[in-house]
C-alpha cells in the first residue's frame, strides 16, 4: 500500500496546515457587490441633496408668509414677496450646491492625479457621471420650488390674516413630515424619530422667526407714532407763530397743510 504524501486528518500536521492556511492573506472578490452598493449610494445623493436644502428653503419660505401675515399685508405683497423669494432662494441654493460639490470633485480629482493612480482616477470619473454638480444643483432649485409654491399657492389668496395663517401653517406641518419622512428613507433611520423631530425643529424656527417680527413691527409702529405726534407739535407751534406775526406764510401754511394731507 503507497502511503499517502498528505497527511491524514488525525495526523498532527493537519492541525498545522489548517492554521497555516487560515493565515494566508487570501481575500474574497466582492468588488462586484460593493460596486453596486456605492453605485446605489452615490445615486441617490442628488434626491439626499435635494432633502437637505428643501427643509431649510421650507423653514424660510414658510417664515416669510407667516410674516408677511404677521405685518397686516394685504394677498398682493404676499404673492409679490413669495414670487421674489422663490426666484432669489432658488438661484442662490443651486449655486451653492453647484459650488459646493464642483470644488470637493475638483480638490478629490487633483489628490488622485498627485498620487497618479489610474484605477482610482477612473473611479472618480464615473463618480463625476452619477453625482453631477449640475444635477445637484437643479434638484435643489426644484426642491426649493415644490416646498415653497405650496404654501404661497394656499395662503396667497385668502383675504382674512388669520385664516391665510392657519392654512399656511397647515401645509408647512404636512410639509414638513412629509420631507422628513422622505429623506429618513432615503438614509435608512427609523421613519417616526426623523418626522417628529424635523417637525419639532421647524416649529422652533418659525416661532422664534415670528416673535422676533412682531417685536421689530410693534417697535416701529411706536417710533412712528411718536415721531407723528411730535410733526403735530411742531407743525401747531409754527401755525401759531405764523398767525401771531400776521405773515404771509400765515396764510400759506394751511393751504399747504391741506395739500400734504390731501
């Protein structure tokens, strides 16, 4: 019988090759499977992207109709300053997104080529396709877009202040959940958590955003009419002057008076 050149299972080498085997730097090909795992990652960051910048444009969209309600303005300056604040927020959020990203592509593709690292510099340049500056960018303005055209759509034609004020905070709380739902999604955090603390924290800016106004409003409101009865004194004690010396103006005074008020 040829003895065998391995030894048996019972042999004390086996034990040995076993451990020795097991020490081998000996590495599984998975870059199938976490390519595709950073391929989902990275496409679904212009959606994250635009969840990110939607829930602030929400707060301020929803704080300037809340305000505007807040400083007795009529459905006409509410749609002319929602409008303006639509168009101004959304152009400067896509061109900070678009700065943002374009300069960390930029800064991650110049410490690739310093290294000279082909493989990874290819990786970058198909990173470059799915997370796209320009798409970033338009998925923030359209995101900038959606939250804030509710809201002025529901509250920009209704009369009453205190009505147009309950609808609008009405949708910015819908809003708000719903965006906070969406983006937990999206990063895979439990649903309930996410919503009721994004709508906590939106209620908290509104608040400390509408109390704030008030305050500034009832402080110019009473440095206007202080200053309106002060015009009233001096414009009776320069009436009186000019009655006591029979001047010309005395006759002038009052008819332009009646002009400033007509």
């Amino acid at each position: 019988m040829v003895p065998s050149t391995f030894p048996s299972s019972n042999s004390p080498l086996s034990s040995y090759h076993h451990h020795f085997l097991m020490s081998l730097p000996i590495s599984i090909p998975t870059n199938h499977n976490d390519q595709n795992t950073s391929l989902e990652l990275e496409e679904n960051e212009w959606p994250r992207a635009a969840v990110r910048r939607g829930l602030p444009a929400l707060l301020n969209i929803f704080s300037i109709m809340i305000n505007v309600g807040a400083g007795q303005h009529n459905p006409k300056d509410t749609i002319l300053i929602g409008v303006a604040s639509l168009v101004s927020g959304a152009c400067c959020i896509a061109i900070a997104e678009y700065l943002s990203i374009r300069s960390q592509l930029d800064m991650e593709v110049a410490r690739m080529e310093s290294r000279e690292n082909r493989r990874v510099a290819e990786r970058q340049e198909e990173r470059e396709r799915l997370l796209s500056p320009v798409k970033a960018a338009a998925a923030v303005a359209l995101a900038f877009w959606v939250v804030g055209f509710m809201p002025l759509v529901a509250g920009s034609f209704i009369n009453d202040d205190k009505v147009r004020m309950g609808v609008v905070m009405a949708v910015m709380s819908m809003e708000l959940v719903g965006f906070a739902w969406f983006g937990a999604v999206l990063a895979g955090v439990p649903t309930t958590r996410a919503a009721i603390r994004d709508f906590l924290a939106g209620w908290l800016a509104i608040a400390i955003t509408f109390v704030f106004t008030k305050l500034v409003i009832q402080l110019l409101n009473l440095r206007i009419h202080h200053a309106y009865r002060e015009a009233n004194t001096v414009v009776d004690d320069l009436t009186k002057h000019a009655r006591s010396t029979e001047s010309p103006f005395a006759l002038f005074f009052p008819k332009f008076l009646l002009i400033l008020e007509g």
